[in-house]
C-alpha cells in the first residue's frame, strides 16, 4: 500500500492555490492603497476647514504647503496648493493636490480638492488608478476637470 500523494493531486491543489491567489490579490492590493488614502482624506478633513472660502494670496498658499509637509509630514503623499482657474474671479481658486511619494507604484493616482476644499477628488494616472479611484468613487461618469477623469470620494 503506498502512502503520500500523487503527482497529480498535487498539481491539482497547487492550481487551486493558483486561482485562489489570482482572485483575492487584486482585493489585497486595494485594501493597502484604501489604508494610504485615509492618510490624506484625514489631512483633507482638518484642512477643509482652514481654508474653506478662503483668498489665498500665493505666499499664504505657498506657506501652508511647507506647513503641511513639514510639521505634519504625510507618509504617502506630498501636499500642494493650487490655483486652479474658476469661471468667476469672484471664486476663490484654491485647492489642495496631494501626489503619491512612490513614482514607482502600481495604482498611480493623485487627489485633489475641488468647490474650494468642500470635496475630494481621484484622478487615475494609469488603468490601475482609475480602476482605484472608481472603486472609491462609487461613482459611475467621472466629472471632466481640466481634461482629467475626476472621481469625487465619498
């Protein structure tokens, strides 16, 4: 009588092992970059605040950009912020961009503000960070911004 497993059984439980592998990555992969971007919708939610409504001179934006990124620097992102044109001068043109640290990352994205720091948005770099930034969105037609693909994060 012999004892042990065949060749084939094992090959069977290998590819079982395979599939199951190819399946939940992806998910793993999403839940690590959902755990980074809570770093920045945190920072968001105390700066929104601060700068809600606000006219920025570019020295006072300039200023609250070292801000950030030297007393409360964040691990996963770089934070700057942006004049970005609006429709009426009367509208403030503040906002915040925060830009992934690792340029070699495989879900590439980038967050930034939009209606004056009132909400938080993803933009996909490449088809992993728009895949990323729909699955946060919940979101089926991104808005057009400047020519990108902008999810709002809810």
């Amino acid at each position: 009588m012999k004892k042990g497993f065949s060749l084939l059984e094992l090959m069977v439980v290998l590819i079982i092992i395979t599939i199951l592998t190819m399946v939940a990555l992806p998910y793993y992969f999403n839940a690590i970059e959902s755990s980074r971007l809570t770093e920045a919708v945190v920072l968001w939610g105390r700066q929104k605040d601060i700068a809600n409504g606000a006219f920025f001179t570019p020295a006072q934006a300039g200023n609250l950009s070292s801000r950030i990124n030297n007393q409360n620097p964040l691990k996963y992102f770089t934070v700057q912020i942006i004049c970005q044109q609006k429709q009426s001068s009367d509208e403030p043109c503040w906002e915040a961009e925060f830009t992934q640290r690792n340029l070699n990352a495989r879900v590439r994205y980038k967050l930034t503000t939009t209606h004056n720091f009132k909400h938080l948005a993803c933009v996909g770099l490449n088809s992993a960070g728009e895949n990323f930034c729909l699955s946060q969105s919940q979101q089926d037609d991104p808005e057009n911004i400047e020519n990108e693909q902008v999810y709002e994060i809810r």
